[in-house]
C-alpha cells in the first residue's frame, strides 16, 4: 500500500494546531487551577440562571448574549497572560489616557439607558449591529493595572508617606468617578472609590489619610445631601429605609425583589418553574436583581451556592496577592479583590434592601455583555499574576506588605 504524501497546506495547518495545542497546554499547567475551576463554576451557574430568565427575543436572550460575553471573555484572560503584566503596566500611561479619552466620549456622544425611576445614565456607546458597551466596566479593569503602577512606583520610591504624593494618588483616582459620576452611573463611581481605598490600604498608605477621607466624607454628606444630590437620589436612599412609602414606584423593585427570594424557602420552586420570575414581576431581574431568581427558584441552597462560589473567588484572589513576586501584581490582585468584594456587597445590599438601588450588578452572574467580557478580563491579570509569582525570590517580598 502506498502513502500520498499530505499537502503543504495540510501540513501547515496540522503543525499550527499542533503549535496551539501546545501553547494551551503550557498554559494549564502554569496557571492557577483552583481558580480556574472556581471560575468554570460561577459560568455554569450563571448560565443556567439567565437561561431561566425570559427575554423578548429568542436570539438575543440573555443567555445566548451571555454565553458569547463569557467566551470572549476567556479568550481574552488568555491572551492577556501571554504578556507579562509588569510589561503591560510599562504602558500605564498610555492605559490611564485610554480610560480618560473613553470616558469623555461616552459622556460627550454616549447613549443614555432609562432606570426604573425614569433616570437616565448616559453611560453606553453604540457598536454596530444595535449593540451597546459600557466603557466604565472596561475603565475598572484598566484601573487596577495603572494605580496598581502608580502604587509600586511610590512604594519604590519610598513616597507613599508624602502628602503631595498622597494627594496625586486620590487625583488618580478621582478622575473616573467623577466622570462616571457625570455620566449618570453613581454605582460604577461607588466601585471606583473602594478600588482606590482597598488597593491604599494594601499598599500601606497611612492610616492618617484614610481618617481625613472619612472626616471628609461626614463634612461632605450633609453639605451634598442639602446643595448636589438630585431629588432621585434623595428617594432612592430613604426608599431603602420604608420602600412600601410607594410600593408602586421606587419601591417596586426592591419589594418585589424582597418577595422572590422569600418565596423559594429552602429548595426553591424549582429552575423554570418560578412563576414571578416566568412573568417577569421583579424588574431588571436579569441584572441588577438576578440574586432574586437564584432565590425563587432554587431557594436559600441556591443563594448560599452564590456567596460561596465568589468567597472562593475572594479568598484565592487574596492568596495570590500574598504569592505575588512584587508590589505591582499584590496591588493588581487587591485591586480585583476590590471590585468583585464591593459589586457583591453593594449588590446584594440593594437586592435585601439594605442599601439603596444604584445599579450595581452581581459579578459574573448579572446579565451584561461588556460587564462579564470586562470581569474575566480581569481574572486573566489575576491569572497572570500567580504565572509570575515564583520568577523572583520569595524571602524579600514581604517588603511589600503593609505592617500591621
């Protein structure tokens, strides 16, 4: 018997998936395990959920947008790990003018997207085929690796204890939330605050400043509450101590919120058999308020399968900061912490109605194209970070550490 020999152009294709397959592999076996699977989890869970959850249009439910947000979104945390995140933040610069020139232009050209309460947030940009992207979720991640540079550079430096530097740092940060506060989208602005102020802390900023913002913030509440807030961000904080003050308007979500995830008791009624959330009683249940279809239909198991899956997250997240080589991947690990600690809590505090509703999303589980591609953009630097960790000498790097 004889042997055709393989064409040229079958030869090249089977050496490039050959040459994949093993770049994949490589990867695997450097990456951090735990977290990937972690993550694999948080997916699933989150796609068996948005399947549950009805949309007006078959090919472009929730769970089909979702599914292309995630793998994109994988796609990306791997590509990401393919360059050095130390190299990357030599490009901290040009990074920070990216976010600032993005954020300008949504707020100048953005599309603005109506609330429950009839508020809009000027907060998306048009892509072609009738898609939307919130830059503000892309800005977190860019944030984590700038300040987490400007961090080490002033940890380097031994600057971290002057003022002037000290204030550089909370112009830094400033800069973000006050244009996403212009934007409409105080929640993002809430999130970028305790980036900043985790990421400090980490970092070993003086406890003294941190009592000067909280001094700050008391002066600034009262003063803001009388002259800056508008009159629906007045309502939303007092519709979260008595929401059934209009249980028909800024109340109904949280009310009703509050409703699905009692009615799920123990066990839940069941995945597609919620008939709150089959008719959709509770709005924006496929984002703001998805805590409340996990209560529905898979109960007070479903909810606690939720905190348990992202406190592994956290947990890990925190493990890696103390693995990291260097300040520069701590801070970029405590920066992650930040942002998915704060979106959980502040998330569930509206869900439970005991903060009030900023349109802050559950990580990895709310519906949101830009937000999930954006968060597992994110876990790709973390990825990065352990990949890195044992290329330096670990005796020295509890320099970095903050002394307590």
């Amino acid at each position: 018997m004889t042997y055709l020999p393989k064409s040229p152009a079958k030869a090249k294709l089977q050496s490039a998936f050959g040459k994949t397959g093993k770049v994949l592999l490589d990867y695997f076996k450097r990456a951090d395990k735990f977290l990937w699977a972690v993550m694999l989890a948080i997916s699933a869970y989150s796609l068996v959920l948005l399947a549950t959850v009805p949309s007006e249009s078959v090919s472009r439910s929730y769970f089909i947008i979702q599914l292309i947000a995630i793998s994109a979104g994988y796609a990306a945390a791997i590509v990401i790990t393919a360059f050095d995140y130390r190299t990357l933040a030599r490009f901290s610069k040009w990074i920070a003018l990216f976010s600032i020139l993005i954020l300008v232009y949504t707020l100048i050209f953005g599309h603005a997207v109506v609330g429950t309460d009839g508020v809009n947030a000027k907060a998306w940009i048009r892509l072609p085929g009738k898609l939307t992207f919130q830059p503000s979720e892309l800005v977190k991640i860019c944030f984590m690796l700038t300040y987490a540079k400007h961090l080490s550079f002033l940890k380097e430096k031994g600057y971290l204890k002057r003022l002037i530097h000290v204030c550089l740092l909370g112009v830094h940060a400033l800069v973000p939330i006050l244009l996403v506060h212009f934007q409409g989208d105080d929640g993002a602005a809430i999130i970028f605050f305790f980036m900043f102020l985790v990421m400090s802390f980490a970092a070993g900023v003086q406890f003294r400043y941190f009592a000067a913002i909280f001094a700050a913030i008391m002066i600034a509440v009262p003063i803001a509450w009388q002259y800056i807030f508008e009159d629906y961000q007045r309502n939303r904080i007092l519709s979260m101590f008595n929401p059934e003050a209009d249980p028909q308007g800024i109340g109904l979500q949280q009310i009703q919120g509050k409703i699905s995830i009692g009615s799920g008791q123990l066990f839940g009624q069941g995945l597609f058999q919620g008939s709150r959330v089959q008719r959709g009683v509770v709005p924006i249940q496929e984002s703001d308020f998805i805590f409340s279809v996990a209560g529905e239909q898979l109960g007070f198991l479903g909810c606690l399968g939720i905190l348990v899956l992202l406190l592994l997250l956290l947990l890990r997240t925190l493990r890696i900061a103390h693995l990291s080589c260097d300040p520069l991947g701590c801070y970029v690990s405590f920066g992650f912490f930040a942002m998915i600690a704060s979106q959980m809590l502040f998330n569930l505090g509206m869900c439970l109605s005991l903060l009030p509703v900023m349109g802050v999303t559950l990580p990895f589980f709310s519906a949101g194209g830009s937000s999930a591609a954006c968060l597992y953009l994110g876990f790709g630097l973390v990825q990065n970070v352990f990949m890195h960790h044992t290329e330096k000498d670990h005796l020295p790097k509890l320099a970095h550490r903050r002394n307590l």
